[in-house]
C-alpha cells in the first residue's frame, strides 16, 4: 500500500521476480491483481474519477484478491503442502478498514497475509 506514484508497481514486479527466483523455490506461481486486471474496460484515472468509480474499483479489486486467493488455497489443501502461490494486490490499499477485509479474507481461507507499505518523499511522488 502506499499513496499514488510511490514504486507499488515496481515494488510488486521485484517481489514477484525474486519470489519466483528464491532459492527455496517455495513459491511457483504469482498473481498481481491490480486496476488493469480488475477493471480491464478501464484507464486508472477512470477508476478513480470520483467515488462512485473508486467504490466499484475498490469492489472489483477486493472480488479479484478473493478469488486468486480462494483458488491458492484450494491448490494448497489439494496438495497438502504450503501454499505456493502469491497473490500481490498492487493498489492503493490506503484504507484501513478495507485493508482489514483483505486479511480477513486471507484468513478465512487458512493463507498467510502481509502488508508492505511504500513511502517516498511528496516530492518525488510530485514529480511523477
């Protein structure tokens, strides 16, 4: 999570490219869901233009997170091993209530949570 032009993207495409590279090749597969998956009919600045569309936004994204997550779990209970999936959501996420249902969500499955938030000076996000 993190306030817009912060790196969440990028932090999320390093994670998934070293999370797949680990050595302990404990996870295998990595599912970013962001506003491009979520709500392909629309631009990022669409899904924000006022509340109503960062209301659906939001909905859409949490639908998706629950999904990947709901068939990562599935896939774990299959196989009865750890979870080798990790699902990503790059959004962003600045809401703590509407974090809380993303970890319930995850707990509700058996799966692991984190939040990892991005700083960056309000300059340089300026600049962006």
């Amino acid at each position: 999570t993190g306030h817009p032009c912060v790196g969440k993207s990028t932090f999320a495409l390093k994670l998934k490219e070293r999370a797949l590279k680990h050595e302990s090749k404990t996870i295998r597969h990595v599912v970013i869901v962001n506003e491009q998956t979520a709500c392909p009919d629309q631009t990022i600045a669409e899904c924000y233009v006022d509340s109503h569309h960062e209301k659906s936004t939001r909905s859409a994204l949490k639908a998706q997170f629950d999904r990947e997550v709901a068939k990562a779990a599935s896939c774990h209970k299959k196989t009865k091993n750890d979870s080798h999936t990790l699902v990503i959501l790059d959004s962003l996420n600045y809401i703590k209530g509407y974090r809380y249902e993303l970890h319930c969500i995850s707990k509700a499955v058996g799966e692991r949570h984190g939040v990892v938030w991005l700083l960056n000076d309000a300059t340089v996000a300026k600049q962006w």
